[in-house]
C-alpha cells in the first residue's frame, strides 16, 4: 500500500469518526466543500473540514460559519504541497495544536502485562466515569452523552489499574484500518508504562477484527510511545482556530 493510500485512510478514518460520533446528536452538518462536527457542552470533535486545499476563496465562508459556531477548529493537512496554510495566517487565525499522522502496518500481536483491565463503556454510569476523567489527560471534554449515543458505532474503554480508573481509549475501524484515538493517562499515573500497554492492547484489538494497518494523530508527548512500536510518519496537521 502506497503512502497515498495510507494517507487517505488516515484522513477517511479520522473524518468518519467526527461525521459518525456527532450524527446521533443531530450534530453534524455538511456544506460543500465543508463538513462541520459541533456537539453542545462537549469539546470534541468541533471540528470543520474539507478534503481538498484550501483555497482564499473559500476562507469569508468558513469564518462565517466558524463565527456562527464559537469553538470550531479547522484541520488543515499538510499534503498539498502548496503553501495554501498562509491564507489562515494572513486572516488571524491561530494555531491550536499540531499533530502528527501516522501508520503501522499490523503483523504480530503483542503480549501484555496483564497489569491493566480494559472495560468497554456500554452503560451510562461508565460513559460517565470515562467523561469526567477524560479531561484530566487531555485540555478538552468529551460529553457523557457522546458516548451515550454512540456505543455501538465506536469503541469506548475504560482502564482500570487495581480497580481504579486511569485511563481511556477510543477505537474506530473504517475498512480494514482501526483509528486509535484518545488514548490517555491521568498525571499522576503517567511514566509507569501504561500509554505503551494501552497501546499494544489497542493494537492486538485491531489484530483481532482483521485490520491491516492501525493509524492515529500524535501530539508531542505520545509520538515517541508511537515511534517505539513502529509506528512511521505520514504528514503534520496543523489545527488552526479563529481569534
């Protein structure tokens, strides 16, 4: 498979999880060449995309629509070879975060420690524990009832440490490719080797539903974990909000 291909599958994967998660919530709207992701009292996905570059004539109706909805983040992949991401810098917008998308093709499973448990949320009282210690690993909340209305569509997990929650993961298979998102570990539990566990179970999973290739987004402080197990590098996305 060519990095095309895996870069498609990146962006197809992360894209149909905003259209997928906000679509119950009556969320998601679609305005070509724009599709926008906004779920009251959450602070995900809130995302507002397009698939092809950015062009300067497409910014007055973004913003209108970014003004409209106070929050919107706007990804801009970085595959075009242009320089089309001044236009957001030219008009004041800012940069939220940057992350990196990457691949790993899936051979092996990996053997785990057995120290964690990992509990699917498919109950309110857990879609709730998940919600109010997501934000303590990430700057950003994810609503109870995201979760709520989204069980079977996508894969929530709580995990334990001795019988106390520590972390969380989100699974997304499109095709043959498995998303591993929110991948998470409340500060006090971090350098114990918990994101790499959480990893490498995340990783079997997708070994298990008979996906190819796992990909992801990497932020700074999980890119090495990534690195470690192989996955490579596909392109940067460069999220930019309006001030």
């Amino acid at each position: 498979m060519t990095n095309r291909n895996l870069i498609k599958d990146n962006i197809d994967n992360l894209t149909a999880l905003w259209r997928t998660v906000a679509t119950p919530l009556l969320s998601y709207h679609k305005f070509d060449p724009f599709e926008f992701s906004q779920i009251k009292n959450s602070g995900w996905p809130n995302r507002l995309w397009l698939r092809e570059d950015i062009k300067e004539e497409n910014l007055p109706q973004i913003m209108e629509i970014m003004e409209k909805n106070p929050g919107l983040v706007i990804p801009y992949w970085d595959i075009f070879g242009s320089n089309s991401s001044e236009f957001f810098e030219n008009k004041g917008f800012k940069i939220r975060i940057q992350l990196m998308a990457m691949a790993l093709k899936l051979d092996k499973k990996f053997t785990l420690q057995n120290k964690l448990n990992f509990k699917r949320v498919l109950n309110e009282e857990d879609a709730k524990t998940w919600s109010d210690i997501y934000p303590l690993s990430f700057s950003y909340v994810i609503s109870k009832e995201t979760l709520v209305h989204n069980y079977e569509n996508i894969k929530f997990y709580l995990v334990h440490f001795e019988e106390k929650p520590i972390g969380t993961l989100t699974l997304f298979q499109t095709g043959n490719v498995m998303g591993i998102h929110g991948v998470g570990v409340i500060p006090e539990m971090r350098k114990k080797g918990f994101a790499e566990e959480i990893m490498k179970f995340a990783l079997n999973e997708a070994i298990d539903a008979g996906c190819e290739y796992a990909q992801l987004q990497a932020s700074a402080l999980g890119k090495g974990i990534y690195t470690r197990l192989g996955f490579e590098d596909l392109f940067l996305i460069t999220n930019y909000q309006l001030t």
